[in-house]
C-alpha cells in the first residue's frame, strides 16, 4: 500500500487555509415535466440516439418477438442461464457473443436511456462486449427525467450500474456519426405494455 | 432632467456625425442635453490592455465631470457597460454609485427611461443589424442566442417601427465582429478573418446597410469593406433613429 | 506579436481547413442550442448546477473525506497525489507491484496534465489511449486540440494514411465507418488482453463513494471490466455531494458538449469485479491552491464539456493548439497562466471578450470575466513589456487631461489625413494590414460642438 498519507494531510490542509466563506448546498431540484406520453417521448428519444424500439403487448408477444427476430441469442434476463453464467467468464468467449439479451430496471423518457446494474446481469462486460444489446423493458417503468431517476436508484447501486442511451457511437472521424464504436453496434429494447416481472 | 452626452473618444475623434445624430435626436425628443467638453474617455483601452491601474485617473474624472447630470448618455454599448461594470474598482461613494447607475446607452435609454419605441423614423434600406456583445451580452440590449429565455430586443424594438425598413436575419445573429479593442491590434489575423466573415454574412443576406450600438465594431468592419471595396454603407444606431420626422 | 497570435495566423494559412474548422464547430454550438432549448428549465439548472459546485468548493476538504470513506467500505484503495509527479509515480508503482504490462487508458484530461503518458513510455510501459479521437492523435504523436473531440482538426484523409501506416488499413479508404471499425477491431485486442485500465472521473459522489464516468464510445466500460486492475483518476474538485446531485449534471454534460440528451453510457463504478482491483487516485496539482484566489476559484467548477470552445468565435478560427496548454479555448485561458503565468501571459488576451463562453458554461463560470481580471493581474505582475509598459503609461496620462487628449486627437488626425499613405500604411501599422484607417472628418464632435455652442452655454454649466 502506497504511503500517500503525507500528500492526503498536506492536500487537506491546502484546501482547509483558503478559508472559503460557506455557500448553502441548494434544496434539490424540482424539475418541471415535459408534457406527454412518457413511453412516446422514450421511443422517440431512443430512435434519437440510434436505438432500436418495439412495442410488444404480451409475454407471448415478447417471447414470440424473441424466438423470431433474436434467435440464437444468449437470453441473460433472469434464469438458469444468468444463474449458472460464470461470474468471470473467459474474455475470449465473451468477446464471441453476438446478441445478448437483458432486462433493464427501467427507462429514463428525456433521453432515451435505460438502467441496469449488477443484479442485470452476471458479468460486467457482457452489455459492452456484444455485437447486439436488447433490453427488455416495462412501460410502467419509465420515469420522466433524471431526476426522478436517480431517486428511483435511491443509493442502492450495487457495486457497478449504468445508464445506456442507444449503441456505442463516435464522431471523431471528421465528426461524421459511426455507430459501434468499442461498446455494443447494436441497441434495441423491446417495451412490453404488459409486466414482464414474473 | 438633465442629460449629460458621453462621446466616446474614437466618436469624438472620427465619427463627429455620431454624436451630433446623437445630440439631435436627444433634443427632439424634447430633452435638456449637455456636454461637457473636458470630457475624455471612458478608460476602456487602457483596463481592456490589463492597465486598470493607469485608467484610474481617467475614471476618476469622468466621475467628477458628469456627476452633476440625473442622466448619462452615450452612443456606445462598449463604453457605458465599461463605466457600469468595471468602475467598481474605485471606491463606492456616492458620486461614483450615482454614476454608475444613471450612465446609459441611447437605445436603452430610449426604450426603458423615456419609455418610447416609435420615433417616427424614415429608413426603406435593407437593414442588418450588428449586435455588438458588450451592449449585448453586457448591457443586455438583447436576448444572446445562446442564453434559453425568452426573445427580446431593444434594438429591433426602436427599428421595426421605421417605415419601409426591412431587417434582415442573419446566418448567424450575434457572432462577434473582432474588434475587441486592443484584440484588433494584437491578433489581427483572427480580428480581420472574424470582420471578413460578418460582412459575408451580411453580403449573403442582403445587407445595404449595416448599423450597432458601437461605432467601433462599425470602424472595424468598415475599414475591411473599404479595403475589399464591399458596396454597403455603415451607419450607427443612432444616424437610423435619427432619421425621423419627430 | 504573442504567441497565440502568432499560431493563430499559421492556422488560418490554411483557408479550407480553418473554415471547415468553424463551421463545424459552430453546427456543435447550434445542436447544443436546440438540446437546451428542449428542456424547460434549462437557465435554473445551470444555475443549480453552479451552486452545488460552488457549495462543494467550499467543503471540499469534508467532502474528499467523506468520499475516500465510503470509497474504502465498498473495497476500493484511495491514494493521494500532491502534484503530477505523484500521480505518475502512484500509476507506476500500482502496474509494477502487479507485474503488469498491458494498460489502456480512456479520456482524461487529467493525466494529460500530469504527462502521464510520456512518463510511463520512459519507463519501457506502453500505454494506448482508448478514445477514438485520443487513439488518433496518440498514433500522430499530437497533443489533443479540444477536449471533448481531441482529432477535430484532422480531416479523414490524414487519418486513412495514418491507419495504413500504423494498422495496416487498406490505403486510400477514408470512409469514416470502414476507419472507425479498423480502430474498433484494432483496440478490441487490446481491451482483451488489457491488465490494466485506467480512466478519468467525470463525477466523484462523496455520498457513497461513486466514481462516474461518461463516454460515448464504451471504451473506459470495455477497460474497466475486462481488465484486472481499474485505475481512476481524479482531480480534488470534482467531488459533488449527492447522488441527486448526478440528475443536473448528467442533464447539462452531454447537451452542452455535444448536443445530445445525454452519453451513450453513463457509468457508476463503486467496487472492483471479483478478484480484481479499484484504485482511486485524487489528485491536487494546483487546485488547493486556486481554491484560495478568489478571482479565479469559480474556474474549478467547470465539468470539461467544452461547450465554451465552440462557442468561441476566436477558438474557432485559431484551433486547440494555437493556445499551447493542455486546455484550450476559453476556460484554458483562465486556468493556464494559474499553472504558470509566464508561459500562459499571452492567453488572456487571445480573446475579444464576446462574453458567449459564459453564456453557454453549464456552470456558470464568469470566464469573460476571469480573463479580463487577469489581464489585470498578469500586467501587474509584469508580463508588460518595457514598451508595452511604456505606451500604457503615456495613454494613462494622456486619457486623464482633455487638453492633452484633444491635442492628441488633433495629431492623429492631421497624420491620418495628410501623411502620404506609403507612410501610414507601413508595416508598424498592424490595423492597415486589412484594414482602411477612418476617413479623418473636418473637425471633431468637439470642435464642432465648441464652434456652434457659446462657450458655458451648453457644457454643463448649470
């Protein structure tokens, strides 16, 4: 363990000498609502950023989408496979994942984006790695802004959480758009009308 | 009232028009205008330079020469944001606080003092409006387009109402012109690339005549349009509103 | 001629580059107008956003402790570094204790600062920056020109040549999603392979000890779960108190930066993967210091978005390098001559004092203001020059008296108006370079209004 105490005291005290007058930490904030439908304002958002977006009204629908247009994917949503999922795969076969499918906790309607942590899924770099990222994602489920967001966490992160807005994408080139930059080329979440939670 | 006229030195100097349109329009409406000759400048150059301490003195004395006056006008966005804002390094006394508080540029001072906007004013040309920042920014003439509130101009206010104007929409509204001052002497390539680009901006658009609350970004802009021999015509604020049947 | 001016006019040799150069960067100010537009109380949450780091400044000290706790309970080791050297030093010794060899690096302006890079190289440690636009201008061996888009002043072509050169791309194919995906699969390896990543903090959450780092490309997600050792570095001012405090930031960041409602990922590291290692560094390098001007304390709100630079219509139309400081634009102005007032004296005047940079900081950091106030302060601290010194003297004494200012005037005018013009416009005259001189009027305001009002009528004497 690096012996860096000395610089923590002489850091500390630097910061304690300038003697700044106290400024009030302001109340939180309340932030006025855009007007409409929050799952339509999710979706638009979403297409916004290069996300992917399809309405299924059932389970049936949902599981009938995903046998269809995602099959061969590593289904991660809460089952056997989560559950027996190596907890620190080899990164080799996790880099040979191509669509993996998860739930997220929920949506965020002014920017399109969705929280998962931890308890979404059994490794890390999973959501990351892949070609293909779908989410699956309740339509009660989706708060205004970030606000509301972060209430909804409430500090209880596990130990890693994320909010993703659309695929992985850069601009650096000449700032012309490219999606599937290092992070996932692909976004789609599947919004169920219907609760998804068993 | 007692209007005390401020023109600053580069008017006093190059632009005497300015100030008599100034002095005139003042009149007519119906004002009791003075002017001091012993007057200067405002010491704007100097504190812009990072010589604050050498403008002190110049401060000092336009305090003392137009602290007798219940107003303070001036055809410069620039020079009355200078006295309100960067004042506030000599100490607060009363004269200075009156100062401060009471100098004003023309179109403000028309707008929220005399409390009017429609002087009667002549003007079928094709306008482009020039939005010098310190008036701006500074003095809050107009909205920036950058800030998210909502849309106001005093500028526009006192213009639309001229017959036969047309005010042209600019590219892009309220990009600086590059004089800055001292900035124009000392990085003159970005000075000039910046003036270069408004006046295509205002070519583009269709600009006859451009006009701003400062002659100085004027000067700035018209001496690259001499240079190019650019056909348009610079006139400042006030020579417009100026051009009236009041 | 400064130094800023001087680079400046080297960049705007080029006409085509530096117009595309503004134009471009003027269309990221207009999409961050339109983002802001789109929320309704855009003007109050910067306002709130200002006050929480202003509050956080002023408990900075209770603040880092708090965060450093929390940090601990969730499993992660704080470090402290006083200065770059430290922070370096620190990064070592980490890799060296665990043997490691591999390290890739996301955007962080800080070890920029700190020449992080250059100081692990020396010591046979090869380190490859992540980020796109940072990979870039690592494999040009260029420092970054803006802080969020670090390639922006390179045009696609050059890069299609330097991924020949360097990753054996095919030659001559500049298409931006077949250059992209070299780099994706080139780092992809690299990310594999990786023992050691480190990051930058956009956020650090005293509350519960949260590290969050935003990106758009995923790669400081694509280091940090893969490899081992996560290493993040952090300046002392970028603790905020809550994590409610997160919702106005992470609202302002993206929008302001780039125009989008928010980055792609917006990620929240509180404790290391099973068997492996979170390292927090926080690092100092001037900042306690600047804490204690209080002219200048405000700059260490800023969140590094970058908005003040495409905004900047000077920035715009001088490029990143022309301010030769780690930061440039606007809020580089203001915190360079804070690290070394000497090299940096020529920043603060390589503005026009628009005042659009502080319009558009999410913070609301008065940087028109800071760099008129250093102006002053630089000059007094003697960055004028003898000559310079000199001609502010004479023109302080001449403002002060109106006989001298009059007569003044009267000289320049005749010289304007009767010296042949090859002596006028003459290298000395910077302004005719471009520019015609006013035509010179008969007489001044003043010699017209003396002419035409008795004396002691109208001047004031009531």
């Amino acid at each position: 363990m690096r012996e860096t105490k000395m610089d923590r005291n002489k850091i500390l005290l630097n910061i304690q000498r300038s003697r700044i007058k106290p400024v009030n930490l302001p109340e939180p904030f309340c932030s006025a609502e855009k007007e409409g439908d929050k799952t339509i304002l999710f979706k638009e958002m979403l297409m916004q950023t290069g996300g992917d977006c399809i309405e299924v009204n059932s389970t049936e629908e949902l599981n009938s989408l995903l046998d269809n247009n995602f099959r061969g994917a590593t289904d991660l949503r809460r089952n056997e496979l989560f559950k027996n999922f190596l907890s620190y795969s080899n990164k080799d076969s996790l880099e040979r994942l191509k669509t993996v499918i998860l739930e997220g906790q929920f949506g965020v309607a002014e920017n399109g984006s969705i929280w998962i942590d931890d308890s979404n899924f059994p490794n890390r770099l999973i959501s990351f790695i892949c070609e293909e990222l779908v989410v699956c994602l309740d339509s009660k489920q989706i708060v205004s802004n970030m606000h509301e967001a972060y209430l909804r966490i409430d500090n209880a992160i596990s130990g890693f959480g994320v909010f993703i807005s659309g695929p992985s994408k850069t601009s650096d080139i000449e700032q012309h758009l490219v999606y599937g930059a290092h992070g996932a080329k692909k976004l789609v979440v599947i919004i169920s009308h219907q609760s998804i939670l068993e | 009232m007692q209007i005390g006229l401020f023109i600053p030195c580069y008017i006093d100097q190059f632009y005497p028009k300015v100030g008599i349109a100034t002095m005139e329009l003042l009149e007519k409406l119906g004002l009791d205008v003075y002017y001091p000759s012993e007057q200067t400048c405002c010491g704007q150059p100097l504190a812009n330079s990072g010589a604050e301490d050498e403008a002190i003195k110049t401060y000092n004395n336009f305090v003392r020469i137009f602290s007798k006056f219940d107003y303070i006008v001036s055809p410069s966005g620039s020079c009355v944001y200078h006295v309100r804002e960067n004042y506030n390094i000599l100490p607060q006394t009363d004269e200075v606080r009156k100062v401060r508080q009471n100098t004003f540029e023309l179109c403000e001072f028309i707008v929220d003092i005399l409390k009017t906007d429609d002087l009667k004013i002549d003007f079928p040309h094709k306008v482009g409006v020039h939005q010098s920042c310190h008036g701006l920014r500074g003095l809050k003439l107009a909205t920036p387009s950058e800030l998210i509130v909502e849309h106001y101009s005093k500028v526009h206010r006192l213009l639309k109402k001229a017959k036969g104007i047309e005010i042209i929409n600019l590219d892009r509204e309220d990009e600086c012109c590059g004089f800055g001052g001292t900035f124009s002497i000392f990085q003159p390539d970005i000075s000039v690339k910046m003036g270069k680009d408004r006046l295509d901006d205002h070519r583009r658009n269709g600009a006859e005549v451009i006009t701003a609350t400062d002659m100085s970004c004027l000067m700035h802009l018209e001496g690259i349009a001499r240079r190019q021999n650019r056909e348009v015509r610079f006139l400042h604020i006030a020579e417009i509103l100026n051009s009236n049947r009041l | 001629m400064t130094n800023h001016a001087h680079r400046a006019a080297r960049f705007l040799k080029n006409e085509e580059r530096a117009a595309w150069h503004d134009k471009t960067l003027w269309m990221v100010r207009k999409k961050r107008d339109l983002m802001a537009l789109d929320v309704p109380d855009w003007e109050e949450l910067r306002e709130q956003a200002s006050q929480i780091k202003r509050h956080s400044l002023s408990k900075l000290d209770d603040y880092l402790v708090q965060f450093e706790e929390h940090a601990i309970n969730n499993g992660a080791q704080v470090h402290w570094a006083s200065t770059a050297g430290k922070l370096n030093e620190i990064v070592y010794q980490i890799i060296k204790e665990n043997n490691a060899s591999r390290i890739v690096k996301s955007k962080s302006m800080l070890t920029e600062e700190c020449g992080l890079n250059p100081f692990l190289e020396k010591r046979g440690i090869e380190i490859i920056d992540t980020d796109l636009g940072e990979r870039i201008i690592q494999l040009k061996r260029e420092p970054p020109s803006h802080i969020v888009m670090p390639a922006i002043h390179i045009k696609k072509e050059e890069i299609s040549e330097l991924f020949h050169r360097e990753l054996n791309s095919e030659e001559g194919n500049t298409d931006p999603t077949y250059l992209a995906a070299t780099a994706r699969l080139h780092l992809r390896q690299k990310f594999i392979e990786a023992e050691v990543a480190i990051t930058g903090v956009n956020f650090a959450v005293a509350e519960n000890g949260a590290v969050v780092v935003c990106t758009n490309e995923g790669n400081a997600d694509m280091g940090v779960h893969a490899a081992p050792i996560q290493i993040h570095c952090m300046g002392i001012e970028k603790v905020i108190p809550r994590l409610s405090d997160l919702a106005v930031f992470t609202r302002l960041l993206a929008r302001s930066a780039t125009g989008q409602p928010i980055t792609t990922y917006t990620s929240h590291y509180l404790n290391p993967k099973p068997g492996g290692q979170m390292h927090i560094i926080i690092v100092d390098n001037g900042r306690s210091e600047l804490i204690g001007k209080e002219d200048y304390r405000d700059s260490l709100k800023c969140i590094r978005c970058g908005a003040c630079m495409n905004t900047c219509p000077v920035y715009r139309r001088s490029g990143g390098h022309s301010y030769h400081y780690v930061i440039p634009g606007p809020i580089g102005s203001i915190l360079a001559p804070h690290s070394n007032s000497k090299e940096y004296e020529d920043l603060p005047f390589a503005s026009s004092l628009c005042g659009s940079c502080s319009d558009v900081c999410p913070v609301k950091i008065d940087i028109h203001g800071q760099l008129y106030r250093w102006r002053q302060d630089l000059s007094q601290q003697g960055a004028r020059s003898p000559i310079k010194k000199g001609i502010m003297k004479v023109s302080g004494k001449i403002l002060a008296s109106d006989k001298m200012y009059d007569w003044s005037g009267k000289v320049a005018r005749w010289c304007i108006k009767y010296l042949p013009r090859v002596l006028i416009y003459n290298r000395l005259n910077t302004w005719g370079r471009e520019r015609e001189l006013p035509e010179v009027p008969r007489e001044s305001f003043k010699e017209w209004y003396n002419k035409n009002f008795r004396e002691g009528d109208k001047n004031g004497q009531k």
